[in-house]
C-alpha cells in the first residue's frame, strides 16, 4: 500500500463527500440527523482528523481502506447517515475503531479510541453498535473490494482539497 496516498486520498474523498452532502445550494440534500451526526460543525478540518488518525490511533495503514469501505456500507444502507460536515467525523472515528479492532492483531481499548477520536465513550460504543447493526456485522471484505477501494483512495490523494 502506498500509506502517504491511502491517508491523503481517504481525506479529499471525506472532504468531497462532505462538501456535497453539506446542503451547498449547487447540491441541495435535504438533511436528516441520526446518531453520526452532531448538533454542530466540528471545528477540526477533515485531513487534520484524518492525519491525527494516523499518528496517534495506532493502527495499520489498511484499516483507513476499511475504514471507507464500512462508511460506503453504512451509508448505502442508511443513506440518511450521509457524509456531511455534521457528520463526517463521526462516521470516521466509529468506521475506524471497528476497522482496527477486525484488522489488527493487536488493538486497544474503545478509552483509547474514544481520547483519540475526541468522542466520549459511551457515544462511541453506541456509534459503534449502530454501525454495526447497519452492516449486518459483516465486516469482512473480499479482496477484489480491498482492492478497488485502495485503487480509488490512491487516485483521490491527486484531487484538489476542498477546505
């Protein structure tokens, strides 16, 4: 895996997806909250969620592929739970703490997930089991998956940032 392009791509693909389902006037959604939504704009850009992520969560470069792929699921089978700017980070943090508790051997406690993702625990166990009743708990993805997945972040770290 290319780990610089991974990281960059998962960002401007969070930040694109988030600037369309903002409610922009170009893309008018109507918005509809739900548990990954909070009541306000976190002031944290994307990338610099996404590059905190990576230096302080402590999990393997696959686990932000996976990370995408489970937010893709869970908003596929819930579109209300879209990528927006409300709820982007949420999404992120629970999409991430499943997907280095399934990839990795070695994991951490949901305290260590939870001071990271700057959420509080029991918000993200409950984000956590909502995710996971979404996917079914299905969390295994076929390699061909894998694969396009890290094929599109790889290809979205070369579009321009949004903020």
């Amino acid at each position: 895996l290319c780990d610089d392009q991974v990281v960059t791509g998962l960002s401007r693909a969070l930040e694109k997806m988030a600037f369309m389902g903002s409610g922009s006037p170009e893309i008018q959604q109507p918005v509809t909250n739900t548990s990954f939504h909070c009541g306000w704009r976190p002031l944290i850009r994307i990338s610099d969620y996404v590059n905190w992520f990576r230096t302080f969560l402590g999990c393997s470069i696959e686990c932000f592929v996976l990370g995408m792929i489970y937010m893709d699921r869970t908003v596929k089978q819930s579109p209300a739970c879209a990528v927006s700017p409300q709820s982007c980070h949420r999404l992120l943090a629970c999409s991430m703490t499943l997907a280095a508790k399934f990839q990795d051997d070695a994991f951490y406690k949901n305290a260590h997930y939870a001071a990271v993702s700057g959420i509080n625990i029991k918000d993200l166990n409950s984000l956590q089991k909502r995710m996971l009743e979404l996917l079914d708990y299905k969390l295994v993805v076929h390699p061909h998956e894998f694969e396009r997945y890290q094929k599109w972040l790889t290809e979205a770290s070369g579009w321009t940032a949004m903020w």
